[in-house]
C-alpha cells in the first residue's frame, strides 16, 4: 500500500487511517453500520409481511371466484333441467335461475341445438 502513486488516493487512506485512531470516529461508524444493518432487516420484514398478507389476499379472491363459479354453473345445469323440460319462458327460467336472458337464450340454443 505503501507504493500507492495516485495523491486522491493516498489522502484518502491517510484519512482513513486518522479516522480509525480516533476512538469516537470508530464508535460512530459502528453506530451508522448497526443502524444501516437494521434498517434492511426492517425493510426486509415489511416485504416479507407484505408478500405473506398479498398471499393471503389471493387465496381469499380465489375462494370468492371458485364459489361464484361454482354457483354460475349449479345456476346453468338448473336452466339446462328447465329447458328440457319445456314449460317455462327464457324470462321465467332467468329470472328464477339468476341468470341474465341472454344466458338462457344461449343456454336453449345448445340445449336443443
């Protein structure tokens, strides 16, 4: 180290060295090294909270889905029954399903199609 030419750089390892004799220097650049250390371990906590609650989140919505899903297709079989059983208007089977007209029309189209 001692061969170093560059001036920047030999003043900055004079400084270091100045700096790592002084108790209070020494002390302080601890200080900011343990408050560095725990401010990523903060953030990496809020990441990984917030990772874990978006996770959660999604397997809530996917639940909610699956359930309307589920009840959309109970709602089209119970059309389908109606269909065939030729009775009731596309009106009433929607209105008694809990499916829009339109679904029903289609429905009928596939049903006696």
């Amino acid at each position: 180290m001692a061969k170093i030419a560059h001036e920047p750089v030999k003043r900055a390892m004079s400084r270091i060295r100045e700096l790592s004799a002084d108790e209070e220097a020494r002390r302080l650049a601890f200080v900011r090294e343990r408050a560095l250390r725990d401010e990523v371990s903060q953030l990496n906590e809020a990441r990984r909270e917030g990772r874990q609650e978006g996770r959660q989140e999604g397997r809530q919505e996917g639940r909610q889905e699956g359930r309307q899903e589920g009840e959309r297709l109970r709602a089209e079989k119970t059309a389908c029954n109606l269909i065939s059983l030729n009775v009731l208007t596309d009106e009433q089977i929607a209105e008694a399903t809990g499916l829009s007209a339109e679904d029903v029309v289609k429905l009928r189209a596939e049903v006696q199609g």
